[in-house]
C-alpha cells in the first residue's frame, strides 16, 4: 500500500522464500499516517482519502493503489475550482504506485474511465555501465525475487529436447553466462539480479529477452467503481462541510516522514 498504516518491526520475512519469525518476535504499531487516519474515523479532524489511494488488489480485489501525492493534488483541485473538469482531474491524479518500484502500463484514458484494463507491471531492467551485465531490479508484486531467479535460470538451462527443436531453443532461451542474486533487505529489498550474457551476446539482446520472461514481468486486471474524478469529486462533496484542505495537508505530511 502506499499509505501504511501500520509499522512492522521484527522479521517478516523477505520478498524471496524467507519465511517470517514466529509471532512473538514480531509486532506492530501505527504510523504516522495510521494516526491521521484514526484520528479522521473518530471525527477529530476531516475525511482523509486512503481509501482511494490504497486501492485494493488482494485476493482478487480490482482497486489499483495511486501516488498519495497525486490524489491529494486532485482532491485540493476539486475544493479550489469545484468547476474543474474530469480530463484535467484525470491528469492530475491517474497515477498509479506500486511500492516494488516497478514500472506500470495500460490504457491510462480507460483506467482513469473505471473500465477494467489489463496492466503491465514490469522489473527495471538496465544495462550496467561497462555492458558487461544486465541489471533487473524493482522486481512486480504478487511474485517472490526468488521465484524470478529460479525461472530465469530455468530458461538459461539447456533442455533435453533442445537437440530436437533447436529453433525453438533460440526462441525461448536464454544467452545466460551466469545469474547472481544481490538482493538485500538493506540496499534491494525489491530485488537485484545480475544477468551475465553468454559471449558473443549484446547485452542489448539479452535485456529485450528477459523483459518478455514471466516474474520480470507479471499482469493484473483492475477496475475502478466508478470513474476516477467522479470518486474524488463526490468523495469531496461527502465532507464539503468540514476542513478538508488541513485533513489532506496532515495526511501529506504523514506520508512524507514530516512532523506536524
């Protein structure tokens, strides 16, 4: 989520297979933006829209999480020039957040019109700066880094029936030298893995074949309710009464790491 409202502390486990510690060496506690928004359910200050910057895509769930800044910025737009219009909204706020990272595709225009749209969330995959690796990083949700390893080195094995098929091996292949696993909680929880090239392979090559290998790239169906300005207009219209612009600027700040 983009907005969380709890913090963790202890070991819950990794993006990989690491298992999570048993739950009493685990715990909780609210954070910062968890306060603002308890603070809103018990009508201590005005309505905060976590809901609609959250999403929700667990389980089947269709509701995509957007950027809290753009949301925000959306929303301040609608109490400032009641007048303005869907398509302006749209641009302002019809930008989705994952926290993996990840780069998002589909139709924007569609998404943003509550329609169900296929969405392409896809790893960064760079070149290194002496060619001599390609580098995946920011690896999608709803897939472990480890399970990404595993199947890059499975399409970088040689299969028995390569001798039979060899047109089909170049296809589905991968020129993989070596394949090493540098994520750390620390400096890539989201994922590291160094792709070596065979030699005699541009690494350019290589990039373009690891963008199209399951794990590096994984879809996710999403729809909204309704379309995307009409539920931040009316999500402002349900608490026009009350101070909205404060409640959105505590909640800004809390997403931020600031101090009120």
């Amino acid at each position: 989520m983009p907005v969380g409202l709890v913090h963790g502390q202890g070991n819950f486990g990794s993006r990989g297979d690491d298992p999570p510690a048993g739950s009493r060496y685990t715990e909780a506690r609210i954070s910062p933006a968890g306060r603002v928004a308890l603070a809103a359910e018990r009508g201590q200050i005005a309505a905060v829209p976590i809901g609609v910057i959250n999403g929700n895509t667990y389980r089947g769930g269709l509701r995509p999480p957007f950027r809290p800044d753009a949301i925000i910025a959306a929303a301040r737009e609608v109490i400032r020039r009641p007048g303005v219009t869907g398509k302006e909204l749209a641009g302002i706020a019809c930008q989705l957040l994952f926290l993996t990272g990840c780069t998002v595709s589909g139709d924007l225009a569609a998404r943003a019109a509550g329609r169900r749209v296929e969405l392409r969330l896809q790893a960064r995959v760079s070149i290194s700066g002496d060619r001599a690796a390609v580098i995946i990083e920011n690896i999608p949700p709803n897939i472990s880094t480890d399970e990404t390893a595993r199947i890059i080195a499975s399409r970088a094995s040689v299969p028995r029936w390569a001798g039979d098929h060899p047109g089909l091996q170049r296809i589905t292949g991968l020129p993989l030298a070596d394949l090493r696993d540098e994520t750390t909680d620390r400096t890539s929880p989201f994922g590291r893995l160094i792709c070596i090239p065979r030699r005699g392979t541009d690494p350019e090559q290589l990039q373009d074949m690891l963008l199209q290998v399951p794990g590096v790239y994984t879809t996710m169906p999403v729809k909204l309710s309704r379309p995307l300005p009409r539920l931040i207009r009316e999500w402002v219209q349900a608490s026009a009464r009350e101070d909205l612009l404060a409640s959105l600027t505590a909640l800004e700040r809390a997403a931020n790491g600031k101090r009120s």
